[in-house]
C-alpha cells in the first residue's frame, strides 16, 4: 500500500524537499531499470558474441579466413561508458540523498545540465541504435576491404604461379626450343637461297644469248644453231634436253646429243652425228644411208666413195644382215668396197674397187672377218687374188683368176 504523499518524508523536512527526494527515487529507479536494460543487452551480446566466435571457429576448421570482428568493439565500449555513466549518476544520486542540505539549486542546475546532454545525445536506444548502424557499415566496408586484398593476393599469386610454370617449362624445353631455332634458321636460310636462286634464274640475266654446236662434221652449225633460234631471250632454266630433241629432229644426220648449259647465259650442243656407210638408190636418186637405214641426204663428195647397195632393200632381213657388215668393217676396207650384194641373209658378197670379191656369208663373226679381210687386201696382189674367201675366217681361202690356192 501507497503511503499518502509526505507521509514518508522525515520529520522536519519541508515539503519542496520531499517533493525533491521523491524526483530523486524516481530518477534513480529510471537508472536502475536502464542498467538492468543495459545488463540484459550485455548479456545478449556476450551470448551472440559466442555463437559467433563458435561459428568463426566452425569457419577456421573449414580452412576459410577469418573476417576481422574489431569494428563492434565501438559498441562495446559504448555499453562500458554507458554502464560507466550510469555507474557515476547513482553514486551521484546517493551523494545527493545524504547532502541534500547542501542545496536545492545545484541540484536543479545539474538536472538541467544532464537534460540538455540527454536532449542532444538522444536516449540510450537510440544512441545504441546509431552505434549499431556505423558498426555495422564499418565492418560491411572492412569485409569488402579484406575480400578485395583476398583476391588481389589471389591475382598476384596465380601470376607468380604462372611466371614460376612458365620458367620451368622454358628450362625444360630450352634444348629443344634451341634445336627448332636452328632448324628454322636453316629452313628459312634455304627458303631464302632457293628464293633469290627462283629470282635470278627467271630473270632477263639468266636468259639464253649463245648457242654454241660442237662435233658438227659433216652437219653445218648454223643448221643447229637455226633450229634452236627461238629458244634465243628464253629463261635459261626452261631449256630442256627433251624440247631441244623435238626441235633437232628436222636433222637427220644426228644421232645423239649432249645439252650443257652454261650460266648466265650459254647452251652447248655436243653433237654425234650418224656414219654414213653406204649408198641406196631411191625415187630421188642416189641417197646416203647409216647402219640403221636412215637416209642422211644426197651423196656429195664425201660421201662418193661409199658401197652401194645391189640389190638390197632397207628393213628386209637382208639389209639387217649388211647393216652388221658395214658396221664391222673397218673405214679402209669399206671405202675400198664398190658394191655389196646380199641374195640371202647367208650369201654375203663384196666387190672391191681393184675387182677382187669378197665371199662373207653370213653376219656372224663380222669382226674378225673384217680383220681377216684387211689383213688379205695388204698382202695379196689384186691382179693374182681374184676372190677372197673369208666365209671361214680361221681359214680364209684366196683364189686367182684360173686357180685357187689357200692363203698360208
């Protein structure tokens, strides 16, 4: 039960004093509610600041880094000042209570004084409030600070890591990075010289300006040198033994030939030219032949003194069987010989230009007849050997105009 208002005030104190003493109770009852306030705030936190160190540890064993929690530590200190400042208003209150004689008026102006801070701080909440608030920026700021340093370090070690993996592997493959550089200077130095060697083949400098025929006897170079004209202002290298036979077919008296090319700007024919051995009578009259049949051109004086052919016709059997003969023969022998005449590839006979005969017979051992032939027409008298048998050569037979006899 209330007691009636001045009931509880001491005997002989006024009435303003009591109404004093009674703002005073109330004040420090406001003062104790806001420290059990404050004490059940504090603990609140000591228990959030467990679950969270319980959970930054949970954090750490999962081997992530630890955020740094020292901004909060405003908050606490403001909770240390507020329990500090509530700490001094009671024992400021009780220091009223036992001296309260010592004046109402410095009491009223420290009220006013307090109320004028409270007016410009706020109240407990709201400053706890404002101080929650800012913590919590300031620790929203460091977090993104530290994530940042986080992946900057992040970077710059997956740099280092590459840098690292990179000179290892340059150390590693240095031979082989060492052996592909020369290769490629040496592809790229051949590329280079086959390149300048493309260019100065194809260019006017290396153009052909000179042809020169050489073994040409009985052919006249210029004929050679007429047939290969437009071969003249061509690059060099586009001269070709094959294009140079197309082009010397139109001359028959060459058998074969040679094709050098001079750099920068020469071609030399070496000619081998067809032998004549003997003459054939054609549509176009008398006609110099070689051992394969090929008619060479008209007879000249050159090629006056050859065999003529009786009776024997170029590609039958027969002439097959003399091509052996004149082949065999020496140039004496043959330029001594008139006519050959052949009935049958077996049947070979000669007839010399002092009117002896030779029996051949047939082609084999040409070579050694031929010897046999030449060794009898330098020792026998043309006048007493009118026939000459050489069908065996190892027994050759000579005989005279009315008689034979056997050569010794």
């Amino acid at each position: 039960m209330r007691r009636p208002d001045g009931f509880e005030r001491p005997l002989g104190q006024p009435a303003e004093d009591a109404a004093a003493h009674d703002e005073r109770g109330a004040e420090h009852s406001v003062a104790a509610e806001v420290r059990e306030v404050i004490r059940l705030d504090a603990l609140r936190r000591r228990r959030d600041e467990a679950r969270r160190s319980a959970a930054e540890a949970d954090w750490e064993r999962q081997a992530r880094p630890e955020p740094r929690r020292w901004a909060l530590s405003a908050y606490a200190d403001l909770d240390e000042d507020a329990v500090a400042e509530d700490a001094r208003a009671t024992s400021g209150a009780q220091g009223d209570a036992g001296g309260a004689e010592q004046g109402d008026a410095a009491a009223a102006a420290g009220r006013a004084a307090e109320g004028d801070s409270d007016a410009q701080r706020g109240s407990h909440a709201q400053r706890v409030d404002r101080a929650w608030r800012k913590a919590q920026r300031e620790q929203r700021r460091l977090d993104r600070a530290e994530v940042d340093d986080a992946k900057r370090e992040a970077k710059a070690a997956k740099r280092a890591r590459a840098r690292k993996e990179r000179a290892e592997v340059r150390r590693f493959t240095a031979t082989r990075r060492r052996q592909l550089r020369v290769a490629l200077i040496t592809a790229g130095g051949l590329g280079l010289a086959l390149a300048l060697l493309v260019a100065l083949v194809w260019s006017p400098l290396m153009a052909v300006r000179e042809v020169q025929v050489e073994g040409a006897e009985r052919i006249e170079p210029e004929a050679v040198q007429a047939a290969l004209a437009d071969q003249l202002g061509e690059p060099i290298a586009t001269v070709t033994e094959a294009g140079v036979a197309e082009r010397l077919q139109a001359i028959p008296q060459i058998e074969s030939f040679r094709l050098d090319v001079v750099p920068p700007s020469t071609v030399i024919v070496r000619l081998v030219e067809r032998r004549p051995v003997a003459i054939i009578e054609t549509d176009a009259g008398a006609t110099v032949i070689d051992a394969a049949g090929v008619a060479l051109g008209r007879v000249d004086d050159t090629t006056a003194a050859l065999p003529r052919l009786d009776g024997v016709e170029v590609g039958s059997e027969q002439f097959e069987a003399v091509a052996t003969v004149l082949v065999s023969v020496p140039a004496e022998v043959l330029e001594a010989t008139e006519s050959i005449a052949a009935p049958t590839p077996s049947d070979i006979r000669l007839t010399l230009a002092t009117g002896q005969t030779v029996e051949w017979g047939g082609a084999e051992q040409s070579p050694l007849k031929a010897d046999v032939v030449a060794a009898l027409m330098a020792t026998q008298d043309p006048a007493a050997a009118a026939e000459l048998d050489v069908r065996a050569p190892e027994h050759p037979v000579v005989r005279g105009a009315s008689a034979a006899a056997e050569a010794p």
